[in-house]
C-alpha cells in the first residue's frame, strides 16, 4: 500500500488522509466489479480488538469492504474475518511450507482449546503420577495468562482429562492404561462442588477482576471459554 498511497500533507488528518488512501481503490473495484487486495501490516502494539492493530488509524479499515487479519500468537496462527458483505469469524489456519499454501483446520476457539489440552496432556504424561504444578505447566506449553490457564485446568478437571493431586499441582487422569489413585479423583470431585455463594454471584466468566491466587483457595476458577493464550 505504501507505494501507491498518496503523502500526506501537513495540515492532512491523519485519517482522513489514510480513507482517501482506500476510499480511491475500492471506487475502481466497484466501477469494474474486480477484487483489489491491499497488503499492510500491522503495528507491534496489542488490542482487544484484532482490527484496531492494522498499523494506521481506523480510516484504513473503515473505507475497507472487507478486512482479513493473520495473525500469530506463539504456535496458533489466527485468521480475523471482517467485512460489509461477509460475517465475522475467527479461524484457526496453518502454513504448508511443502505446497505454500494456507489451510482453515476450523474455528479458532475450538481449535487452539484442543491444541493446548495436547500440549498440557503431553507435559502432565511426561510427568508422570507425581504431576506438575501450575507453574510448571505454564512452563512447559509456554503460556503466560494465568487466568486463562487455571479456567482451562478446571474445564480438563471436569471433562475428567486431568485430576489435581494435590494443591495446586495435576496429573493426567489416566496414566499408562491405569487411572490416578482414588484420593486424587475425590480431591477432583470436591474441587468441582463451587459453593453457591459463588455461583449466585452471576459471574459472567470473565477473570480479568479475580485474584492470581485463586486456585490455592477451596474452590477452582470460574470456567472460561477462553484458550490458555
């Protein structure tokens, strides 16, 4: 884009100056009913938002029809999907490095949860019966979002993927062909008992206002939709 694109003159806005940018090019793909593909990248600073890192202000998207995001965080590599005639969607897509091309393994969410219980069930197997704590499994999947992995714990817990040996450390539920020893299931089983008080809060599951330590107190972390990112 930036070969093409006009310099903006002093006394330019800058977004007014980067909507004329697109505004021009998406009259000529009306005008002869042509797709025209424009390559930017995005800035070094993180959003909520995925469409609010295109590196420029909010005119390059806005005189946009429609805008595509890739996007890598650690191993996952996300596809953000915006536009007038399309509907939003997040996918989950990979590079073939043998054919050069990029392929959709389906939704991102789903997706990258069960790419990250992999991971976890890999470093929780290598570990063997005596398990890894938080800490450590953080570690070995190269997560950062405390939050994020405590809700995903007890998301496993429930699915009965992994138990919790004891405060704060987990094991994969089945090792070798044998399940974990039956104190570590009932230490599950209570953990999944959140006491009503809790429940009646009307927690929406967002973690972002609880504290680091939730899982050293007697009850799990609210669980969360979110993938351990």
């Amino acid at each position: 884009m930036e070969k093409f694109r006009p310099l903006r003159s002093g006394k330019a806005e800058a977004y007014s100056s980067d909507y004329a940018a697109i505004s021009g090019l998406q009259k000529i793909a009306g005008k002869f009913g042509i797709a025209i593909v424009i390559a930017h990248h995005l800035r070094k600073m993180e959003a909520d938002d995925a469409f609010d890192t295109v590196s420029g202000t909010l005119g390059l998207t806005g005189a946009a029809d429609t805008i595509l995001i890739l996007k890598r965080q650690g191993d996952a590599v996300t596809l953000y999907a915006r536009g007038r005639d399309i509907e939003e969607k997040e996918s989950a897509v990979q590079f073939n490095r043998h054919t050069c091309r990029w392929a959709i393994l389906g939704d991102a969410a789903e997706v990258h949860v069960s790419n990250e219980r992999g991971a976890i069930l890999k470093a929780l197997g290598e570990a063997g019966s005596d398990g890894l704590a938080v800490s450590e499994i953080m570690a070995a999947t190269g997560k950062h979002n405390r939050h994020a992995m405590d809700a995903l714990l007890y998301k496993m817990g429930n699915d009965g993927n992994i138990v919790r040996v004891k405060r704060g450390v987990y094991a994969a539920s089945n090792l070798n062909g044998h399940s974990v020893t039956q104190g570590a299931v009932e230490i599950v089983e209570k953990e999944r008992s959140v006491p009503k008080d809790f429940e009646n809060k009307g927690f929406s599951g967002n973690l972002t206002n609880l504290n680091s330590d939730l899982t050293e107190r007697d009850f799990p972390a609210v669980p969360n939709d979110e993938d351990a990112s």
